[in-house]
C-alpha cells in the first residue's frame, strides 16, 4: 500500500459480535483508499485469523463506513 491508498487494522482486532462464530473489524483508510482496498486488507487479516483458529470458511455479512476516522467495520461469519 502507499501513502494514496494506505490502511490500518484496528489495534483491537477481531471482536465478537455478540452473534456466535460471527466477529467485526474495523480497517481503517486514508488517501484515495476505498471500499476496495479495505476489503483486500480484510482480506489478509482473515488468511492470518484463520491460521489460528479451527474455522476453515469466511463470509462476510455487512459492512459499515465510518467517515471520522475514515474506514469500514466489517462483520464476519466464520464456519
């Protein structure tokens, strides 16, 4: 990522969403970075989430922008 299109993982991780195998995160953007990009860091997050956990399968149910600071919370349904 460069300095137009860069993003950061919330320090917090993966936290539950109160719903079971379901988690949020929130990616965060700045430059030119969209939808698009967050949701490629996401999707990196979740290859080393799932490195760590016995879930073997991802969807995600929704997503969120937040304009200050700029990214995207994302809910994810793991199986």
């Amino acid at each position: 990522m460069g300095f137009f299109n860069a993003t950061s993982v919330s320090s917090e991780g993966f936290l539950p969403s109160g719903n079971p195998n379901e988690y949020q995160m929130t990616i965060y953007t700045g430059g030119f970075a969209g939808k698009g990009t967050a949701t490629k860091r996401l999707e990196k997050e979740i290859d080393k989430f799932l490195k760590t956990t016995d879930f073997n399968e991802h969807q995600i149910v929704d997503s969120k922008f937040k304009f200050i600071p700029s990214g995207f919370t994302y809910t994810i349904r793991f199986r």
